[in-house]
C-alpha cells in the first residue's frame, strides 16, 4: 500500500520523537518535565491569542473600515440616482468609478435570492462557521475560519457564497459588476514545538470568485481576487502575523466580469468569499469577519447592462 505525504510525515515524527527521547534518557534528562514545560508555554500562547481575539470586538480599526465602506456604498447610490435623473450619461457609473473606455449601458439591478455556505473541509483541530443577517436585496454574512495547531495538522477551509439572478432581455454584450466588501482580522502564528524536528507553519488567505453562469449559452465565466495570503513559520521565519485587513471592490475593482449573454434565459451570479487557516505543529491561525460587529463579507448588489465600447 502507498504512503500517503501526510502518513510519512506523521511516522518520520513518531520516530524522531522517539529517538530524541532515548538520547534524553541517556544523558539523564527528564523528558516529561521538558514536556511540562513545553505544554505550559503552549497554553499560554493560546491565551494570548484569545485575548487578541476578544480585543476585536471594540476594534477602532474595523469600525473606521467600516465607515470608510459605508461612504463608498453612499457615493455610488448617489451617482445612481444622478444616473436617473438623468444628470450624468446612464451608464456612466463605471467611467466616475473606473474610467474605461466602455460603457454599462441601460443600469439594471440583479435579484437577490440566497446564501449558502458548505460544509466547511477540516482537518485536525480547526473550525469554520457563517453567521447571516437578513438579505433585503443583499447578501450579508459574518465568516470566521480557527485553526488550532496542536501538534499535527490543523486546517480549514470554508466558502461564504451569495447569488443573484438577472434575465438580459436581448442577446449582447454584458456587463455584470458586483459590489463586494470585506472587513475583518487575520492572525497567523506559530511556535513550534520542541519535540518536533518539522518547523511550525501557519498560513491564512482570503479568495473573492465571482462566477457567472447561462446554460443555454453554454456560459461559465469566473473572475478571481486574492485579498489575502498570508503565512508564518517557526523557527526561521516571521512567526507572529496578525493584521486588519479590508476589500471594496468600488474602490479596488477585481470582481466584474464581460459577457456575451442570450435572450430570455435566466443569469446566475455567484460571489464566493473563501478563508482558509492552517496549522502545522503548533500555533494558532484565523481569519475572522464575525468577532466584531464591524466586521462581515457583505455584496450590497450587483449591477449589470449592456456593455458598448467606443
């Protein structure tokens, strides 16, 4: 039978620690008392990791983000009532929010019909969930991914996913434009262990994919945003990374997609926010968009039109 890379890796550290283990017996040193110290320290890291933690539930950062989104979100409400007054060009939203030399023709706004969130992938000592507010024409969710090193390999990867649907009237170019947001902390730490001769590692990312599907036009287009990765590693290396750490895609761009769409079939638009946490030997390792009430991955709408280049 083939050894799997995680199996070698788990029988290559039981024979290291056993080997290291004799070499103390013979120079007369209490293995268990290392041990004892080293669960200590573990511990106490924990702790301090969950004090972090518990700090980012009065987070002045996340409360600033979040005003700064909340203008953003503003500002293009405004245009687009400008727009229907008929003020600035219609279609013109895109030129003030990103020149182009294309333009969203007639503006039009997708439906809102649901969230979801799979179950999260797991292994070892790690955790993902999603809490949800009310959608309201929106989609608004809180995940949090905690991984926590214990030894072995811990990890998480969990996806936040809100859809939207729309129905073009006429086959054309599109353009189809979500306004995504995030707002929230990572952490990535590692300290080792000293029984294990494996360095420790922690890494976190946060991936935006937007995904637009019409099957009668055999149409599966995806676009793709790395807000962030991140990754520590003991003893060589940074082994404390922790920061805030916030996406506007009015602001920053990423997340629209162009389309050739057909007539009269409906349009699926799925905005997938996917955080990932790993632990290998010990440490501690999250993202989190939940612990503050600032804190959420949220899609206010999605707008889309027909597309028309100059």
């Amino acid at each position: 039978m083939q050894l799997s890379d995680y199996e070698i890796s788990q029988r290559l550290q039981k024979i290291t620690v056993r080997g290291r283990q004799r070499i103390w017996e013979l120079m007369g040193i209490d293995g268990s008392a290392i041990r004892n110290v080293a669960q200590d320290v573990n511990q106490q890291l924990i702790v301090l990791a969950d004090d972090v933690q518990n700090q980012l539930k009065n987070s002045d950062s996340a409360q600033l983000v979040a005003r700064q989104q909340a203008q953003s979100l503003k500002y293009l409400k405004q245009l687009s009532e400008l727009e229907a007054q008929g003020i600035i060009p219609t279609g013109s939203i895109d030129d003030f929010v990103a020149p182009s030399l294309c333009q969203c023709g007639i503006a039009m706004f997708a439906e809102a019909v649901g969230h979801n969130n799979p179950l999260p992938e797991t292994t070892g000592n790690a955790q993902g969930s999603v809490t949800w507010e009310p959608p309201e024409d929106s989609c608004f969710g809180h995940p949090i991914v905690d991984a926590q090193g214990n030894g072995n390999l811990s990890a998480a990867e969990l996806d936040s996913i809100c859809t939207f649907t729309f129905t073009p009237s006429s086959t054309s170019l599109y353009c189809i434009r979500p306004v995504v947001q995030l707002n929230g902390h990572y952490l990535a730490w590692t300290w080792g262990g000293c029984e294990q001769e494996e360095p420790g590692r922690a890494s976190v990312q946060v991936r935006l994919a937007v995904t637009v599907e019409q099957p009668g036009a055999n149409l599966v287009r995806t676009q793709e945003q790395t807000v962030v990765n991140e990754s520590a590693s003991f003893p060589i290396g940074d082994s404390t990374l922790q920061s805030g750490f916030a996406y506007d895609s009015a602001l920053q761009g990423g997340t629209g997609i162009n389309a050739v769409l057909i007539s009269g079939e409906e349009v699926t638009v799925r905005i997938t926010c996917t955080s990932v946490a790993r632990v290998l030997n010990l440490g501690r390792a999250w993202v989190d968009m939940q612990t503050s009430p600032e804190f959420y991955f949220r899609v206010p709408y999605v707008r889309w039109g027909i597309r028309t280049c100059s």
